[in-house]
C-alpha cells in the first residue's frame, strides 16, 4: 500500500517533470549558443494549443509532429531576428510570449470553447502499462534526450562549435565556424524541444488546452537553465524538483485533513517559491558563456 | 536637435510597428476565415469617432500607463522588470482592504491609495533585494512572484476580504474610497489624472533629476555607472520601488474605479494580463513616458473597440492581444525602418546605383 503510494508519487512527478526538462535542456543548447529566449512560455502554449488541434485531426503522432514544428517554426523566427538581424533578445521573447498569449485565447474562442478545450481521448498518446501504473512514452525521451545532448555538445564537432559561438564567436568565425547559423540551429533546436513540451502537454498529459496551460513553465524552465549551470544532465535534476513539487499538489489533496488546515493556494504556490529558492540558492556558482544575450557582429 | 530627430524616428517606428501588427492579425483573422475589413471598422469606429468610446479607451489606458511605467522605468535603468502583474493583483486588493475601515471621504481615497503603493512596493521587494545583493536574474523571480501573487489573491479574494453574501468577489471598496467618474455613464474615473499625473512625474524623475540620471546612467553603461560613484544597489532598489508603486497604483485603480462593482472577482478577471499588457504599451511606447501616455490610449482604444468587434463581426476580442504582441516583435527588429529603407533603396533604384550601402 504505502510502496504503491510512493510509485504513484514518482509516476507524477515524472510527468509533470518532462515539460521542465524538454524545455530547460533545449534552451540549455540555445544558451550555450549564446541566445537567450525568454519566449519559451509563449512556445510551450502555442504548440500546447497547435499540437491539440493536429492530434485532434490526425491523431497523436500528428499531434507532437505539429507541436514540434510550431516550436521549430517560432524558433527559426527567434532565431533569425536574433542570429541574423542582430535584434533584442528580450523584447522578441517578450513579444512572442505576448502574441501565443493573445493567439490561443483567440483560438479557443474561435473554436468556440473559451477558455478550455480538451482533446478526445482517441487523439490522445496513449501510456506505456507498467506493473506500478501508466507512463507516457514521451517520459522516457525527456529522461534520455539530455544524456544525448550532453554527449554531442561535449563530445563531437557540432557540440564544440556550439560552444565556440556562445563563448567566444569573434575566436569561432576567424576559424571559420558559421557563427549565425550556428545560434540559428542551436535556438531553433531548442524552441522545437519546448514545442515537443507543449504538444506533449496538451496531448499526452493534461489531455486539454486551457490558456493558462504553460502555467509560468516557461520561466520554471530558465530557472532550470540557470540551476544547471547549462549542464543537460542536471536539467533531469532540476525538471524533477519542479515535477515533485508540482505534483505535490495533487496528492496533498488525498490525504485526508490536509486540504481543512493548508488551503489549497498556498500549496499551488511551492513550485514558484521553491524554484525561485533554487536559483537564488545557486547563483553565484554557475558559470554562463560570455557572448550570452550578446548580439555578435562582425568587426 | 540630434533628440528632436531620435525621438521623431521612434514614433515612425511604432508607427510603422502598429501598422504591420494590424496587417499581420489581418492576415491571422483572414486564415481563420474572418473579415478583417469588417473587424477593424468596428474597432476604431467603437473607440476613437464619439466621446462614450473615447472615454472607454481612457478607462482602459488608465491602468495601462501606469504598468508599463513599471516596466519602462526598469528598462530605463537596465532591469527588465516583468512583475507588475503581481504587483498589481496586490494593490488591488490593499485598496480593497481599506474599505475595512470607515474614514471621510476623500482622505479615504488617499488612505487606500497608500495602502496599494505600499502593496506593490512590498511585492516588488523580494525581487529587488534577491537583484541588488545576489543577482538573481528580475525575469526569473517577477515572473515567480507574479505566480506567488496569482495563488496568493486567489486566496484573499476567497477566504479573507470575500463579500459575506456573494462568495464569488470580495467586498466592494468603500462609496468613499472610490475615485469618482469623469464622465457620467462610462467607465472612466479621476484614476486617468493619477495615471498621467505619475508617468509626468517619472519624466520629470528621469530626466531632470540627479536620481533619475543615475538610474538612466545605470541602464546606458553599467560599469561606466559604478566608477562614476552610481551605487547599483541602491538604484536597483529604487527602480524596482517605483515600478511597485506604480504597479500597486493601477491596481488600484482597477477595484476603486471601475464600475459597477468596485470589487475585484474570483479568478481576477477584470485585473488579469494588466501588467503584461502594460509591458507591450511601454515598448510600444518606446519606454518614455509620454509615449506610453499615448500607445496606452491607442491600445486601450484597441481594447474598448474589441467588444463591438466581437458582437458585430463576430470575431472573438482576444484578437487585440494578437495585434499587440505582433507589433512588439516587429519592434524588436533592429533599425525596423532601415529594413524598409533598404527594401525601398533596392526596389526603386537600379542594382547598379545601390551601393551605397547601409549605413
């Protein structure tokens, strides 16, 4: 009873944590590049809201493919402005987080749902059965997918080039690394991973689009970025802290009593506080590329 | 004259920036199957052709101006100050508070204005000092501290100034701690004079005071900054002060001056995104107070038009939001102009004459 408790306990908490993860090592390889994008809550509830409306028309797998390709989408976009055009990271990000706010409240107006709309159960992703309960596929590609980026921006060409741009781009273009394309790539890489978070959000977990879906993860995500110190491995870390305390909430609730003495808001509060607990416990130890949120250009 | 000239190119610029988020929400209402003609005749016509209109677009404009201040002042100063939807949702309910007590009219009013800037102050705190003294990232901990606040007004409004007879809002403010209307059957109160009334002063602040020069100083070199004697910190401190008063004021201005309830609702529908709007007026605004005066009017116009969009063609008024964040990115763009100068150069002038370049 009480080790079946603990499993469900993990179980939720490695749902909630696979958004964090996605998103903060996806923007681990923008930052190393040396982009900065505040916008990934803004991707998270564009492809949350595009993901649903694809799986709805042709099933899950379209589902995450249009989620992926709308964070890929907004990435280049990002990107270019930011790579090329040499603009301000902040506001571009500040600017897309506005335009998804604004989008998919029009949408599920549009559609005729203000405020919520859920996903068919048919259109769903389904979740692997295992002998302690259901775990969505997607779980284990966030549990792998940082070991992977771990390995290529520290062990291969590409991973060097990366870090090259982000660290010093004067020293990467003199030995001929394509600077912009370099951070476009990394960005738009990144952006896709949030969009796979958000499609998986929607699709695979919740199971609905609301407007308030991304629910500051976005944000939690730069938190993670900045606890890891732009080491993939330990975005695992700390997506699983968000998860854990995110999930709190909905087994806190079981227990009988607890909901009469804590209301409920204070205990939906703890993601936010122990995140921001996190980075200021951190700050100071971790070390970010020198050209981050630089705009390079060419002497 | 040099001033003259840069402020001029700005104002083209937002220009130029509205008019292509207009064009590309345009395109966004055609794909979804809209009249974006039909759309926008209702969203001026509603707004800017008669006075009741007007007065709805300065009653949106009233809190907005003072949001975006909040964060134009951080901007200013170097800080990219993203918290004034917690600060607001605070200085709300602080003015709803003093409704707690009875007091005279008038000094009523001023008692619970006090209680919001002080809200907003004390929200904006934590951010600051964590800032000042660790260097926490401000976009991180505001973004946090909005999300603090969302859950922690949630609970206010349910449990601690909940109207005893309708559990859904909080008591309404006090007859006499309300600011009272301009113009009979709108919505627009004296709050529109307290909001122009401190975006002039933060003008004056910055650029005809020493503090003001410091925090403007801060925000252009840093560095240069602290060896001319700027003590960071206590810049830091200051701005994000300002911003929570400036943030805690529009709350206020929102439960002590908006009709009919003069209360704020369960789920804080009427205060919701206020201070993420307030973010896409100041850029809008391009970060200067008289600016922002002027892009609040013409997004809160925007916003008072949605609603007769919405009933007359029929398109839902979330759509505004959308012309927004377009025109922010477009702003984004560095030298937005110089793109459409070089567009312009290449398609008028033979290739062969074109090298005169980009300057």
């Amino acid at each position: 009873m009480t080790v079946k408790y603990l499993w469900s306990i993990f179980f939720l908490s490695l749902h909630a944590m696979v958004p964090i993860t996605l998103t903060a090592v996806g923007e681990v390889v923008s930052e190393t590049a040396g982009l900065f994008d505040i916008g990934l809550e803004g991707i998270l509830l564009l492809s949350a809201f595009t993901g649903a409306l694809g799986a709805e028309a042709g099933g899950w797998i379209l589902g995450i493919l249009v989620g992926i390709g709308t964070g890929l989408v907004v990435g280049l976009f990002f990107g270019l402005v930011n790579a090329y055009w040499k603009g301000n990271q902040l506001i571009t990000g500040v600017g897309i987080n506005l335009f998804a706010l604004g989008f998919v409240a029009f949408g599920l107006q549009a559609l005729g749902t203000p405020g919520f709309h859920s996903v068919p159960r048919v259109a769903q992703l389904p979740k692997v059965p295992t002998p302690v309960g259901g775990l969505s596929p997607i779980v284990f590609v966030a549990l792998f997918l940082p070991f992977l980026i771990h390995w290529v921006l520290f062990r291969t060409r590409v991973g060097l080039w990366i870090r090259a741009v982000g660290e010093n781009p004067e020293a990467a273009d003199v030995a001929g690394v394509p600077v912009e394309l370099v951070q476009l790539l990394s960005t738009a890489f990144g952006a896709a991973l949030a969009g796979l978070a958000g499609a998986y959000m929607s699709v695979a977990w919740m199971g609905s689009v609301t407007k308030e879906i991304a629910a500051g993860r976005g944000f939690i995500a730069l938190a993670t970025v900045v606890f890891s110190g732009l080491n993939p491995l330990l975005t695992l870390a700390g997506g699983f802290i968000f998860g854990f305390f995110d999930s709190l909430a909905t087994w806190i609730s079981n227990i009988p009593g607890v909901k009469e003495v804590v209301p409920w808001q204070f205990i939906s509060m703890t993601p936010y506080v122990v995140t921001l607990l996190v980075v200021t416990g951190v700050i100071g130890r971790v070390r970010f590329p020198k050209a981050l949120g630089i705009p390079y250009r060419r002497e | 004259m040099k001033r003259v000239k840069s402020s001029l190119w700005s104002i083209l610029e937002s220009v130029v920036a509205g008019i292509l988020g207009l064009a590309v929400a345009g395109l966004i209402l055609k794909a979804w199957g809209y009249s974006p003609t039909a759309a926008y005749v209702a969203l001026v016509r509603a707004s800017f052709t008669d006075l009741y209109g007007f007065a709805g677009a300065l009653a949106n404009a009233t809190p907005l101006i003072l949001t975006a201040i909040t964060f134009a002042i951080g901007a200013r100063a170097g800080l990219f100050n993203i918290g004034a939807e917690g600060q607001l949702y605070m200085g709300a309910l602080a003015a709803i508070a003093a409704s707690l007590f009875r007091l005279p009219a008038g000094i009523h009013l001023i008692v619970a204005l006090v209680f919001a800037a002080v809200a907003g102050v004390l929200w904006s705190l934590v951010p600051a000092i964590l800032r000042a003294t660790r260097g926490v990232s401000e976009v991180i901990s505001t973004i946090m501290f909005n999300w603090i606040g969302h859950f922690l007004a949630l609970f206010l409004v349910a449990n601690v100034l909940v109207d005893p007879y309708r559990g859904e809002k909080t008591i309404s403010a006090a007859l006499t701690s309300r600011f009272p209307i301009l113009i009979r059957g709108t919505d627009l109160s004296y709050g529109i004079f307290l909001s122009v009334a401190f975006a002039l002063f933060v003008y004056f602040l910055l650029w005809h005071t020493v503090v003001g020069y410091e925090m403007r100083a801060a925000g252009a070199n840093p560095d240069a900054a602290r060896y001319g004697g700027v003590q960071s910190r206590r810049v830091v401190v200051l701005v994000f002060a300002l911003g929570g008063i400036a943030a805690g004021l529009a709350g206020a201005t929102q439960s002590l001056g908006r009709p009919p309830t003069y209360a704020v609702y369960s789920g804080l529908p009427q205060i919701a995104n206020l201070g993420f709007d307030g973010i896409g007026v100041a850029m809008i605004g391009r970060n200067h107070p008289l600016g922002i005066i002027a892009a609040a009017i013409f997004y809160g116009g925007l916003q008072a038009g949605a609603r007769l969009m919405q009933m007359t063609a029929g398109v839902p008024l979330e759509m505004v939001r959308v012309v927004q964040g377009v025109i922010v990115l477009a702003l984004a763009l560095p030298e937005l102009l110089r793109i459409f100068r070089g567009l312009g150069r290449r398609l008028w002038r033979p290739r062969s004459l074109g090298e005169g370049g980009e300057g």
